[in-house]
C-alpha cells in the first residue's frame, strides 16, 4: 500500500494545479483550431482524443491526485474532454459541408479540357496502307532483321564478293565483323523466308535499310521500304504488272498510269523499274516529274534464276515477281513531302498535319 509522505503530497499537489492550468491553456488552443480539412481535423482528434492523446495521459495521472482534490480535477478534466469532444466533432462536420460545397461549386455542364490524341506517322500510315492493299491479294506480313550477314544481303541475293552491284548500295558495315552489315535493302526478307519456306510464298515486308549516304532533303542514311515476293507455278510478268497496277489504283486512285521501263537488279531477270503518271501535273509536266510527266516509284523483276536454286527451289518448276519501294517516296507522292529530312526530326508541326489520317 502505498504511504503518501507529506512530501509526495505537496508534489502532488503542484503537479494538479500545473495540470489544470495546462487544461486552460489547452481549452484556448481547441477554441482558436481552424480547419477545413479532413487531415486537420485527423490530427486534431489524435493529438487530444487519441490513445496517446493528451486527454487520455491526463485521465491516467487523476490516481496521484490527492484525494480531496480529486473531485475538482475531475471535474475540470471532464469538461475539457467534452470541450475536445464537441470540438472534433464540429471539425468533422466542416469539412463535409465545405467539401460538398467546394462539389457543388463545379458546374457539370462545361465542356471538359479537350484530350490531345497522338498521331501516327506518316511513314507508318502509308506503310500500314501498303499492307492492307497487299494483303487484300493474299501477301502475308514477313519481317527480318536490320543487322544482316552478307550472305543474306548480297550473296544469296545473286551478288557474290566482288560482284560490282555491292557498290550501288553503300554499306555500313558492323567494325567488329566484317560479315555484319546493317541491311541496304529489304530483300533480306526473301532471303530469310525462302530458305524456311517453299512455293507458295506470297509475302510483303515492310522495314527500314541503311545507306552511307550525306543526309540531305532527297537523301538520308536510313529509309523504309517495302518488299513483295511471290513464288509459284505460273507466276508471269503479267501477274507483276496487273498486281503492282492494282497496288497503284488503290493508292494513288483510278486516274493513275503505270509504265515500265528496263533495268537491272543481280536478284532479277528480267528486271524493271516503274513509273507513274505525275499525280502534281497529271502527265502535263511540272518541277516534280522534272517535267517528264512520269515519277519512279519502285524495283521490280521475275526472281533470277540463280536465287530460286540457291534456295532449292526448281527454277524449271517455280517462278515467281519481286518487288521494292520506297515508302518515303510514295508519301512524298501522296502527302508531298518534299524533304526527307522531315520524316526524322520529329517536329510536331509537320507531324501534326497527320492527325486523323486513320489507317
Ligand atoms: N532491292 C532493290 C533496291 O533496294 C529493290 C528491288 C526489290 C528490286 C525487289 C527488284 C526486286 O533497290
């Protein structure tokens, strides 16, 4: 039992008054607490009412208060609970109402900040384009990769070492292995679907080549094309024609003339190149055709011979039309781009122009 010494009483004592003065200090301090938010009145409730709070620290000191004093003190400590109490919940009622006020402050009937869409780039609407005309003929997506070895790139595609077409497309070749290259043109794509698949091949693949050339507006080291492959029994220069005419049509509209004119590519015999009539100057002649009335828009051929056996597919059995463009040409046609550079830069005034051009 515990023998309160007149010393711990008179401690005691001091410590209550101390206390009660505390108690109207802290009655000030709940009149003066403003606040609008929920976090306030959170922490309001924490500070005085909360396990720790200092309602509850007091509450457990009441057992050292002298006896006869205990009354007074508990008195004063109630009341400045319930002071707390009603305190906190007026808090909790403010912030409602001034949340619900701020909520009925907005006008629900005003139009929204409009949503900025992306766009697609134009190499990529005219790419995807190609695709689905091809597509409606039957040619199916084929990829490959950037990074090539020769044999994919050059040999197989009937140029062997030395042959002296290598020197039309120049090479960026890979420093640490002279057998790597970064692909010059798509037909890497025959390469690599032939040597796994056997006729019928009926293939479109679209991708980027590397050049070694100074950029400028009608040059830049990288640039997209597409390629076309179709291998089969009966596959004529008439089938080549009338699909690449068809392509045309539905790219370009109904208005549009093709014309061949004799070239030469090691991968194909007999190869061609193809115009179209100018879509700027109809055929009339202007500074786009360079005043011939015509534009080249691409590469084609019957697939050689040699490719076709390297492959072992029977030249005697098989034939089959390949062809290659370039997609910035044909967006330059069709959006007159001008400047080659513009594909790469990223400026959204020119990117934008795009917008909407579903495809
Ligand atoms: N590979 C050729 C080039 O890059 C294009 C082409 C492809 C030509 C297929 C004929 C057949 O120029």
């Amino acid at each position: 039992m515990l023998i309160t010494t007149q010393k711990n009483y008179n401690a005691y004592l001091s410590r209550m008054e101390e206390l009660l003065a505390q108690i109207n200090n802290y009655k000030q301090e709940i009149e003066n607490f403003i606040s609008y938010s929920n976090d306030a009145a959170e922490s309001f409730r924490i500070k005085f009412l909360g396990i720790k709070g200092i309602v509850k620290s007091m509450m457990q000191e009441m057992k050292n208060v002298p006896a006869e004093k205990k009354k007074e003190a508990g008195l004063s400590l109630n009341e400045f609970k319930q002071i707390a109490e009603a305190k906190y919940e007026k808090l909790k009622l403010q912030t409602t109402t001034s949340e619900l006020q701020i909520k009925e402050d907005i006008d629900y009937t005003l139009p929204g900040d409009a949503i900025t869409i992306g766009t697609r780039h134009p190499l990529s609407i005219v790419r995807n384009r190609i695709i689905s005309i091809f597509n409606r003929l039957g040619f199916t997506l084929a990829e490959g990769p950037e990074i090539e070895d020769d044999w994919h790139n050059f040999t197989s595609m009937n140029m062997p070492k030395n042959h002296p077409a290598r020197d039309m497309q120049d090479t960026f070749y890979v420093h640490q292995n002279p057998d790597w290259l970064l692909r010059t043109h798509t037909s890497n794509v025959q390469a690599r679907v032939m040597e796994k698949q056997k006729p019928p091949i009926r293939i479109i693949c679209p991708g980027r080549v590397y050049r070694n050339e100074t950029i400028s507006a009608r040059a830049h080291c990288f640039f997209h094309q597409v390629e076309g492959l179709y291998v089969d029994d009966n596959v004529s220069f008439a089938d080549l024609k009338q699909t690449l005419y068809f392509f045309v049509q539905e790219m370009f509209g109904n208005d549009v003339r093709i014309r061949f004119r004799p070239s030469y590519f090691p991968f194909t015999e007999p190869s061609a190149e193809m115009d179209i009539s100018c879509l700027i100057c109809s055929g009339s002649g202007c500074n786009i055709c360079k005043y011939t009335g015509w534009v080249e828009i691409l590469g084609s051929g019957m697939v050689h011979p040699n490719v076709l056996s390297t492959f072992n597919i029977d030249p005697e059995v098989y034939t089959g039309f390949a062809f290659g463009m370039g997609i910035e040409r044909i967006c330059q046609l069709k959006y007159r781009v001008n400047d080659l550079r513009l594909y790469s830069q990223n400026d959204v005034r020119f990117l934008k122009q795009f917008a909407g051009v579903i495809i």
